[in-house]
C-alpha cells in the first residue's frame, strides 16, 4: 500500500518480549524502534515522526500511564497499551488515558499486528474521520468511554461498557466470567458469577436492536464469554 514504512514506536523493557514485537512488525511491513525506558520513548517522539506507539505499563523509570499522559499532552499519536495484570486492565478502561486499544500479556505477536493494522486504520493518520464506507463494525472511543456498533452509539451503563470494552479488546478471546468481573467490575469480590451472565444478557438485548441476527457475543460453555473475530 504506503511505500514508507510506518515507524511503530515499541516501549517495553523485557527484551524477549519486544523481540518478538519486532520481528512481527517487521514482517507485516512496519518500522519498529525499540525503547526501553519512558524517557528515552518521550525524546524519540520529539525528534522523528511515529504512527503508532505500542507501551508497556511496567517500565523501569515510569509507569506507562505517566508516558500515555505525556504523550496526549504532545499530540495525537494513537497508543495501544501492554498490560500484564487485570488491574491495569481496569486502570486503562476506567482512567481517560486516550489509549487507543490495549493488549494483555501474553498476546500473540500476530494479535499485536492485528491490532496495530486495526487501530492505524480507525485512526486513519491524526485522528482524521475516515470515509463511512470504512467505518469498521466497532468503533471504540476509550477516551470518552462509548463504543459504537454497526454505525450505531451504544447506550450502555457503566459495567456493560467495561465488560464489553475488555471483549472488543481480544475478539475471538474466551474470558472467563472471573476475569470479566475483575475487569469490569469496582469490587469484584461483591459479584456473583451470575451477576456477568445477567450483563451479558443486558449487553447482548442492546446489541440485538442494531443487528437482530448478528449475535456477536459468544457463550463458551464452562469457560465463558468471547467476542465473535468476524463480528
Ligand atoms: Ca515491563
């Protein structure tokens, strides 16, 4: 497509990781830079254009939020977090960080550069609407907590939008109704296994008056709940 290869910024300081990050960014045609530290990934945002970041929450001399922070502060740069605890997961959803998307570790290098090609598509450039006959099923704004889908805004109550935040961030990823609850939920401990399958159910009623057929939600018999890869 583009002739220039688009730099992908990757700050992450567990090496194997941020190998394997690379290597699928290189073969999917991207221009990764590797940064270990938030500092060092704040001066090469000044000194060279990136299309997209990609940051660890845990760094050695900053937390990934400060960085994000920082980051909004500069410009428009999309971002997509990598987590390796539920708690951040929660942060991320919760605070008003502008990340644009988030992955929790351990991801698949391929996940990462679908997610990377996914968010660079919605983001289009500097935040730039894209053409309608673009517009992809979901369309997530994490900076004003709405999700839209099929074109349509969802109107949703605050566990509903967390829960299927934490869905739309893996599709084809099987959460189980623990995880879910430890995402979506302020005191986890207080929710009842059923309290996710009543949610699920408010969610999917919301989603059905956009798409009757379409279904997107998908049980997992004993395991849980997974958002539909083609949905
Ligand atoms: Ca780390």
């Amino acid at each position: 497509m583009s002739p220039v290869r688009q730099t992908i910024l990757v700050v992450e300081d567990e090496a194997p990781i941020a190998d394997a990050i690379r290597y699928a960014l290189k073969t999917e045609g991207f221009e990764p830079v590797w940064r270990t530290t938030g500092r060092e990934a704040l001066a090469v945002l000044a000194e060279q254009p990136v299309a997209l970041v990609v940051l660890d929450v845990g760094l050695p001399d900053a937390s990934g939020f400060d960085v994000c922070r920082e980051i909004r502060r500069r410009g428009s740069v999309p971002v997509i977090f990598l987590t390796a605890r539920s708690a951040e997961v929660d942060k991320i959803v919760g605070l008003e960080l502008g990340a644009d998307d988030y992955l929790a570790k351990p991801f698949s290098p391929r996940e990462l550069t679908a997610r990377v090609r996914a968010v660079l598509r919605r983001t289009n450039g500097n935040g730039a609407a894209k053409p309608a006959e673009a517009a992809a099923v979901w369309q997530h704004d994490a900076a004003r907590c709405r999700i839209s889908y099929r074109g349509n805004a969802l109107e949703l109550t605050r566990n509903e939008y967390r829960l299927l935040a934490v869905l739309l961030a893996a599709p084809g990823r099987v959460f189980s109704r623990d995880q879910l609850m430890q995402a979506a939920w302020d005191d986890p401990g207080a929710a009842l296994d059923r309290t996710v399958d009543a949610h699920i159910k408010l969610l999917r009623a919301k989603l059905r008056e956009t798409a009757p057929e379409a279904d997107p939600i998908v049980t997992h018999r004993g395991l849980g709940y997974a958002l539909r890869e083609d949905s």
